[in-house]
C-alpha cells in the first residue's frame, strides 16, 4: 500500500498546480484597452477645459466693469482713472496708489480735531473742545477728600466719597469757533 491519502473525490494527479498558462493574447488585450481608456479620458479631460476656460471668458466679460477688451484678448490691466470713473458714483472704497498717504492724512485730521474747536452738531449744539481743555474741566469734576483716610474706618463702616453733583461749567457756543 502507498502513503499517499487520496482525497475522495479527487484523482490524484489533480492535486498539483496548474497546467495552463495565462495566455499572452488575455495581456495584450487587456493592455491595448487599458491605452484606449486612458486616451479617451484624457481627451474627455482637455475638452472639459477648454469648454470651462470658454465659459470663464464669457462671464468674466460681463461681469466685471474693470476689464476692457481689445478685440478677442481679454485685458486686465486697471488705471487708477479707470477704476475712479467707474466707482467714483457709487461710494466704492478704492484702493490706496501710495500707501500711507490716506493713512497721514487721517491722523493730521485726527490731531486738528483733538486740538482745536469746532462744531460737531451745530443745529443740536454739539461741539468737540480740545483734548487738554477737556482734562482740565474733567478734573475739576473729581471729587477731591480734603483729610487723608482711616484704613480701618474704610473696612467697617466702608468709604464713603461725597459727590458734590455735576459741574455748573459749560461750553459757550459763543467760544467756539468753527472749523
């Protein structure tokens, strides 16, 4: 008798490995349709491109006021007086040309409004005085306690600081003087 177990079933010479090869026409097969694919998408892809970039041209011309066309060519260049005449009615901020210039402008605006006089509502009678002017009238508001402080007497009765009530100084609308 043999060592061998047969499976039941099975004969034995089907136990090993396979007889047949892949055949080399399955490869090339699969190879050539693997080409073709990819250069259908890829002409799929260039196609949907070259219809985005189109679309994009088009919108773009009606939608933005700044470009100017010269003919088929789409320009994007922008001058200064380009972009004044076209927002100068509609209250669009534009952008700075030199930078710095409208930021020093607004701080010399700032400083003369803080150092002079001026109406800020004329018609309600609301002025601006200068800022020193101001510190001085404010301190004359502050209450000041002539005799120093008990630190025991602040713990238990607290510290009671007299309001003397609002000052009787008032800006003359006759002192004024208008921007």
């Amino acid at each position: 008798m043999s060592d061998e177990t047969m499976k039941p079933g099975l004969p034995a010479d089907d136990t090993g490995f396979e007889h047949e090869d892949l055949s080399s026409r399955g490869v090339v097969a699969f190879m050539v349709g693997l080409a073709v694919t990819g250069i259908v998408i890829y002409f799929i892809i260039v196609g949907m491109y070259s219809f985005l970039d189109d679309y994009e041209r088009k919108q773009m011309l009606t939608a933005s006021p700044l470009t100017t066309t010269g003919g088929s060519a789409i320009s994007r260049v922008v001058t200064q007086s380009d972009a004044e005449k076209t927002f100068k009615d509609n209250g669009a901020p534009l952008l700075e040309v030199i930078e710095g210039v409208e930021l020093r402008k607004d701080l010399i605006n700032q400083e003369e409004q803080l150092n002079t006089y001026g109406w800020v509502d004329k018609k309600a009678g609301v002025a601006h005085i200068p800022i020193e002017r101001a510190m001085e009238l404010t301190v004359g508001r502050i209450p000041v306690r002539q005799q120093p402080l008990d630190a025991s007497a602040c713990i238990t009765d607290g510290c009671p600081v007299p309001y003397p009530g609002p000052p009787s100084t008032k800006v003359e609308p006759d002192k004024v003087k208008p921007k």
